[in-house]
C-alpha cells in the first residue's frame, strides 16, 4: 500500500490518496476541493483511481466529493449515515466558509466492522464518533496505518463545538478504538503524520496520563480544526 498527502482548500486539509502499489488502482480519501489538483496528483502517481472515500460529512473534506464523482464516473463509500445531517447542509456551509459544496448521497454508507478495498488492499472501517456523529476511520492492518480524518491530530483532538459534536463521545472513540490498535502511523484530516503511540505519550488531551490524571469527562474542549 501507497499514500501520498495532497492538502485542498484554504482549510488546508489533507486528502489522502492511496493505493495498491500491485495493481496500481487508487482511491482519494475526503476529496473536499481543489479538483484540478487532486487529478494532477493522481496522474503523475500514475495511479487508477477506482473510488471515493469520505471519513465525515464537514465541507473541507467531502464538499467536492460528489462533484468529482460525476466527472470520472466513480463511486463514494462513506461516511456512517449519522453524518447524512452534514452531508445535506454541504451547499449551504459552502457559502458560509467560502468554498463551494455540493449534496451527495454515497453509493455506500460505512459502518462499524465494515471493509472497504482499494485494488487488492483491504481497509477495516472504525466508526469514531464525537467530532461528527457519523465519523469513520479507515484502517489497514498489515501496515500498521490509518486514516483518521479529524478525530485525532500531532498534539491534538477534534473540535466538538459544531452541531452534533460530542466530546465525551470523541474521547471514547480515541481511548477505546483507536488505542487498542497498537502504535499505528496516522494520516489526521489537518496538520502533520503522526502515531498512536506517540500520541499517547505526550498528546495533551488523550495520552496515557492525561486521561488517567484528569478523567475523560473534565478534559478540556480544544479548538482545532
């Protein structure tokens, strides 16, 4: 498996793609904007791309999504249907952040257990709620690599601020999904590639200590994006 990081909006989000380095098909995940330059990456990696994969239902990361769906004739897997509130709403927060989203139904809700394939590469799909209700997780196993969207960020946690956030929820989906993982490597929606256990040794909301010394429910709201 391949991944390369090609930031869109002036959101600065990370969409992801990745691919099956046997087959060379590919897939972007949360393709939120900045087509033209998103089709340039894929060209010059040579790539196939096959689908469209969405982690939440938040403009700067699906607001394209449909958009490049019709034009290369691609389906959408993702996100978990609870983000259908966000997903509904892509046009009308286009014009309130200045980018412009279009409403999409994917051609596949995830859920909790599901797997996703990207060429003959597998992906188990996490249901991680509290930034969105709806988040998921992409995860492959064998190289120890996830993508985690805006659940988890270098130093960081998702904002849960937003209508339908949950921080205690997110807290929960970081602590008792994403830890048991093992140290895995993680491609977060914004900022620089970081680890699970690097995170939980010194990550200032949800490493090891912090959650033991403060408990989940008193940890402060952060304000990232």
């Amino acid at each position: 498996m391949r991944a390369a990081i090609i930031p869109v909006t002036p959101l600065e989000q990370n969409c992801s793609l990745i691919w099956c380095a046997k087959t060379m098909k590919g897939a972007l995940v949360d393709p939120g904007g900045d087509l033209d330059k998103l089709k340039d990456a894929v060209r010059r990696a040579g790539v196939t791309l096959e689908k469209l994969l969405v982690t939440h239902g938040h403009i700067d990361h699906c607001g394209q999504t449909g958009i490049l769906a019709k034009e290369l004739g691609l389906p959408i897997e993702g996100p978990h249907e609870a983000d259908r509130f966000w997903i509904a709403r892509l046009d009308e927060d286009g014009r309130r952040w200045g980018l412009h989203g279009e409403i999409f139904e994917p051609d596949r809700w995830l859920q909790d257990g599901d797997r996703v394939t990207v060429g003959e590469v597998e992906l188990e799909v996490i249901h991680c709620p509290g930034h969105t209700p709806g988040h998921v997780v992409f995860f492959n196993r064998p190289t120890r690599f996830a993508i985690v969207g805006d659940v988890l960020f270098r130093g960081s946690i998702g904002r849960t601020d937003f209508p339908l956030g949950n921080h205690a929820d997110l807290i929960a989906s970081i602590t008792r999904k994403l830890w048991p993982l093992g140290d895995v490597t993680f491609i977060p929606g914004h900022g620089p590639v970081s680890t699970f256990g690097q995170e939980r040794i010194d990550n200032p909301y949800v490493s090891d200590a912090a959650v033991a010394g403060q408990g989940s429910a008193r940890l402060p709201l952060i304000r990232s994006k």
